[in-house]
C-alpha cells in the first residue's frame, strides 16, 4: 500500500494517548470499512496532522485547501486559515475507516467527527 503522506510519520505515542482517551468515539477500529467516516470541520482544522500521525488506515491526507472550500469559508474562518498556511486535512482514503476514532480525539481543533454511512 503506498501512503498518502509519506512524509508523515505515525506517531506511536500519539496513538497510544489518544486511544485511552476517556471520550473517544466510534467502533474502536472494529466497524467494516466504510460503515462511518470522518468530515473535517475546514472552519477549525489546521492542518496540524495529528490525525494523520495516528490513523492506522491512512484516511487523511494534510494538504494546500481547494479553492472552492477555501471560498466557501466564513470571513473569520479564511482568515484563521490563511494565518495557518491554508493547509487542512482532507480524507481521500474515508473508505478505509474502521471507526477507531483516534482523529477524533487527536485533533487539537475539535475539527473531526464521524459519521456513520
């Protein structure tokens, strides 16, 4: 399988954390591919690749936001991610998902949620 983000490592550490979170969501990587998937919130992300670094099923991809989700943005929110590079987490790999809910509870914004198919 090549990796979306090649130049992300998986922090282990990370995982572990955010796997013993007490709010974690989801299906604890058990769900059938597909069964749910994350959304990311563009207004909040940051593309501070937590999610990135803990998904042991490669969903996300941290990357340059399209014109037109850039565009589609509040004022506040392009402006907010503008000062952070306009970079945001997309999921091209959302088909993988096992619902383990480890972005969930990494994501420093509170920008990822999931959400059954």
């Amino acid at each position: 399988m090549t990796r979306r983000n090649p130049e992300i490592a998986r922090d282990p550490d990370k995982a572990k954390r955010a796997a013993s979170h007490p709010k974690r969501p989801g299906e604890q990587c058990k769900a059938a591919p597909g069964t749910w998937v994350p959304r990311v919130d563009r207004g909040r992300c940051e593309g501070k690749k937590d999610c990135a670094e803990v998904c042991p099923y490669d969903v996300f991809e941290i990357r340059r936001i399209d014109d037109a989700d850039f565009a589609a943005l509040g004022p506040l929110a392009k402006l907010k991610s503008m000062v952070h590079g306009r970079i945001t987490a997309y999921t091209p790999g959302e088909a993988d998902c096992r619902s383990c809910g480890l972005c969930v509870v990494a994501c420093p914004e509170k920008a990822i949620t999931l959400v059954r198919v």
